[in-house]
C-alpha cells in the first residue's frame, strides 16, 4: 500500500463511525434574501443582504457564531492554507491565494465546504475573499445565499474576452466577503470553461487581486473535465468525502487527477472523527508526499 493508500484508508476509517448532517443539501432550507446582480457600467459592484441568522440555523459560519464548533473546525482547516498564501515558497505552485474547493462525486458536501471556508476566511484581519461559483453545470453557491437565478457571472466573462470583472462581482454585508455567480445559461458553457479562458479567469484573479484568497466551488472531479482544467490553475484544492460513503478507490482515483505541484487538503465531512470532531482534515503533497 503506497503513501497516497494509506493517507486515505487512516482519514476514512478514522470518522466512519458516526456523521454529522453537513451536507449541501442542508443549505437548501435557505429562502431568497438577496437582491439582484446586474451588469454595471461603474466599478462599485452590487451589495447583497445576507440574512446571517437563517444562515447560522443552517450550520453556517457567521460573524455571530465565531466560537461555535463548526467555526473552530474550520479554522483548523484554513490554517495550512493561509499559510501557503502568505508564504507561498512553501508551495512550488505561484497562485497559492487560489483554492479550489471538489469533491469526488457529488453530494459530498463540496459546496457547503466552499462557502464555510470563504465565511471563515473573510473573519481574517488581514484577509479578503472572493467565492467563485464555478460548478457551471450545477450551480449551488447562488441558490443557498438566496440569489435569483440567471444572473451574469462567470460565464460571461469567459465567453467575452472583452468583459471586465467588475461589473460581475458584488460584495455582500460580509465586508470582507465578494461573490462571483455561475452565470446565465449559454449554448457553449462547457466551452467557456476550456483551459485558455480559464487560465485568462485565473491570471486575472490573481495579478489584478494578489491580496484577495478566491475560494473556487468547483464541480466533482470524476463527472466534469472542467474540474481537472480548474485544477491544473490554482495554486492549492479541497478534497470533501463523504465519511462511510465515498469508495477508497473513487476518492484515490480523483486525487490522481489532481497536478503533482499542489498543496492538497482532504476534508472528511458528516464524521464524528478527527480532532475536531466533525470533520477529518489532513493534507499531503500530491502522490504520496505528506506534509506535517
């Protein structure tokens, strides 16, 4: 059994006892309380109200809920990667400051994860987040905070490579926190999401914002070529499995398709295990060289 083998079978087997309902489909309950984005002329992106409390009703983290125990899971889960951000020779990848956020399959709590760990990130003092929908095929991030459907965003801007940034993204009552949408439906989204526009997405985000860490919620790496082009772009990638769920085999074989220069971290979510107690966390290089 190869270092990569026994990294999976310790985390698995240490939180298959007992789970936790964190899971994206707990989002779900949230009503619409956001308003609408719309393209802008000006650069002052839109401002959505966010309604923290449903939000903390839901198992999310809020400015409210810092000393609850799902905030202080995730900061053990930030933490390696804040590092990596503000030094970023620990990692030989440049765009450390983008993390992207899958799954093996879906389901797994990927999307949930994503929207945790921007929440935890954007309560830094020194720290501001974009969270980017890019699970284009289906979209969760939008439909959890509550904002309306087919809003610009993300492929958009790929799909016009005359398209600025600006008038796609808008901050929220979160001061530190700014979203990117998924996008309206288009003919050739999975086009838009070629390598080329995803790497000029990715060079813009982090020459244009070097002091922002973008939260990429990406679509499951077994079901989507998209996810494996995304990784090959970012800097570091959330691994979420499913505790008791999720085949050894199938998480082994999405952790495969993930580039050898990238620091990368595995949540195991819906478990009892771990030091936290709700997830298991730990990280390795990719093919088997684990990092303390």
């Amino acid at each position: 059994m190869n270092s990569i083998e026994k990294f999976v079978d310790r985390l698995i087997n240490a939180g298959a006892q007992e789970k936790r309902p964190h899971t994206d489909a707990a989002m779900a309950r949230i009503p619409g309380v956001v308003q609408s984005v719309t393209f802008k002329s000006d650069a002052e992106p839109e401002v959505a109200a966010i309604d923290m409390q449903r939000l903390a009703a839901a198992g999310m983290i809020t400015p409210t809920n810092t000393r609850s125990l799902i905030a202080e899971e995730y900061r053990a889960i930030k933490r390696p990667l804040l590092k990596n951000v503000l030094n970023p020779q620990t990692t030989t990848h440049s765009h450390a400051n983008l993390i992207m956020v899958t799954s093996a399959l879906p389901g797994e709590g990927k999307s949930f994860t994503s929207i945790n760990l921007a929440m935890s990130i954007a309560m830094e003092l020194d720290h501001t987040v974009l969270l980017v929908e890019a699970d284009v095929p289906k979209p969760a991030i939008a439909g959890y905070l509550g904002l309306p459907k087919e809003e610009p965003g993300l492929v958009d801007y790929l799909a016009d490579e005359h398209l600025g940034l600006e008038g796609l993204l808008f901050r929220t009552n979160i001061p530190k926190l700014t979203l990117l949408r998924a996008g309206r439906q288009h003919p050739q989204a999975t086009e838009c999401l070629a390598i080329l526009n995803m790497r000029r997405l990715t060079q813009e985000l982090a020459q244009r914002y070097p002091d922002r860490v973008v939260i990429f919620d990406a679509p499951p790496m077994l079901v989507s070529s998209e996810a494996v082009v995304l990784a090959g772009l970012v800097g570091q990638v959330v691994m979420v499995v499913e505790s008791g769920k999720t085949p050894q085999r199938v998480v082994k074989d999405a952790l495969a398709l993930i580039g050898t220069d990238k620091y990368v971290g595995v949540v195991l979510n819906k478990s009892q295990g771990g030091s936290s107690q709700g997830y298991g966390y730990g990280h390795y290089g990719a093919y088997g060289n684990e990092r303390k």
